[in-house]
C-alpha cells in the first residue's frame, strides 16, 4: 500500500505515513512533521495516570527526542525515512515547509499534562521536540522539480495540482527538451482566453476555463481506467513541443 496526496492532502498522507511507516508519495505537500510529533506526544502524555512520575518520565522523552533511548513503550517518533516528497520550485507551500519543524514549539502547551515537571524540562523538551523535527525533514527522499523558466508565475499557480501532473509525467517520459519554452508553456496553462478558445469552459463542475483546460490536459496522462479526456492530450502536446525544438 502507498499513501498519496498533494497540499492539503500530502500533509494528512505524510502524517499517516510518518507515524505508521508506510511507504507514501506526496506532492507540494503542506508541512506535517511538527503536527505529527505535537500528535505522538499528546497521545503518549495522554496515558499518563497519577502513578507515573512526570519528572523521570519528561526525562525520558527529552532522551528519546535526541535519540538517546528511542524505545519508550506506547510512544513513537515520526519518521520521514517512508516519505517521498515531489516539490515544485519556488510554489507556494515552500515557506510554509522552512516553517513547518516549528509548528513543534507548542508541544511545551501539552506537556502540562506533565504537571510534576518543572519549567526547564518543559522548555527542555519543546526545544528538543523542534530540533527533532528539523532533523526529520530532511529524511525524507525529496524531488525537486524544474519548473523549466515557468518560475515567473505566481507561487500559487506553481502549486498547481494538475501542473504538478504533466511536469512528473514529463520527466518520467524524458519529454524535458520543451524546457527552453518552459516560461510561455506554464503561463499558456493558465491563460483564460486560451481555455476559452478550446472551449474548455464548456466542460462540466468548477473553476476558470484556463483551470479546466489544464486539468483535462493532466487527466490525459492516465493509460487505462475511465479515461474521461482520453489519453492523447498529454503525449501530444510532449511530442509537439519536442518536435519544436528542431
């Protein structure tokens, strides 16, 4: 099995991922990692009961966190070692990365639940918990992709699900040689009166024209299934711009 997911979708399969193990794929991912250690530590700090003694046991974490005794019964460290993660340059959700470890800093809220620990283990174990996270991102297997000179759009439409879908499907095929018309390609996707002019705005549920024309051209990559654009608008528009260079 493999969990998927992008933005959105990506951090709720990179949360599932990292605290199971789980082999998982996510693309443009919002961050996870901070979330999902805050998660292991309310869960392990929620079966405390008032026989435990909450200075050995903050003691015993804060050893786990710098990964001096990793084996603590019912409590698990997220792991990124599962994850692969495809990132577009410069889209949106990059910041938001760079940022995510510390999402952990709010783990020193629910560790009042340690109520014997005294303050310097609190912060002891928030500090940790963000050095920890930061060391976890980098275990996973990141893929950059190349938005081919498409860098001067906004980091929004660079977040683009169905943009994410024809850049991997063309690495994948080794179409890359468009990649000197890469600017006026990505914003020709999303150009309204372009999508207009192929009627997309004809085509059912929501969005912009421009929107609908991109995501036909992305449902295109699909080979078998209900293929509800057929699968020819992807290679096609490959070999056209392939052929163009010549």
């Amino acid at each position: 099995m493999i969990i998927t997911g992008h933005s959105l979708g990506g951090s709720l399969a990179g949360f599932i991922g990292s605290l199971t193990g789980t082999e998982t794929v996510v693309f443009n991912e919002i961050p996870y990692l901070g979330l999902a250690l805050t998660a292991s530590l309310d869960t392990f700090f929620s079966t405390l009961t008032i026989a435990d003694d909450p200075k050995q046991i903050a003691d015993t974490v804060l050893d786990a966190l710098k990964g001096e005794g990793l084996t603590i019964n019912g409590f698990r460290l997220p792991m990124a070692t599962s994850v692969t993660s495809y990132r577009m340059d410069g889209e949106v959700a990059a910041l938001a990365r760079v940022l995510g470890p510390f999402l952990g800093i709010p783990t020193n809220l629910l560790i009042d639940k340690l109520r014997g620990a005294d303050a310097a283990q609190v912060d002891a174990i928030a500090a940790a918990a963000l050095v920890y996270g930061l060391s976890v991102d980098g275990q996973s297997h990141i893929v950059p992709m190349n938005a081919y000179g498409g860098g001067l759009l906004d980091a929004i439409s660079l977040h683009s699900q169905a943009l994410m879908v024809l850049t991997t499907y063309a690495d994948a095929e080794h179409h890359v040689s468009w990649s000197s018309v890469g600017g006026s390609l990505f914003k020709a996707y999303f150009d309204e009166q372009l999508g207009v002019a192929a009627e997309a705005d004809q085509l059912g549920g929501y969005g912009t024209a421009a929107s609908k024309m991109l995501n036909a051209i992305a449902y295109s990559v699909l080979d078998e299934g209900n293929l509800i654009f057929g699968n020819t608008g992807a290679r096609a528009l490959s070999t056209t711009l392939m052929l163009s260079e010549f």
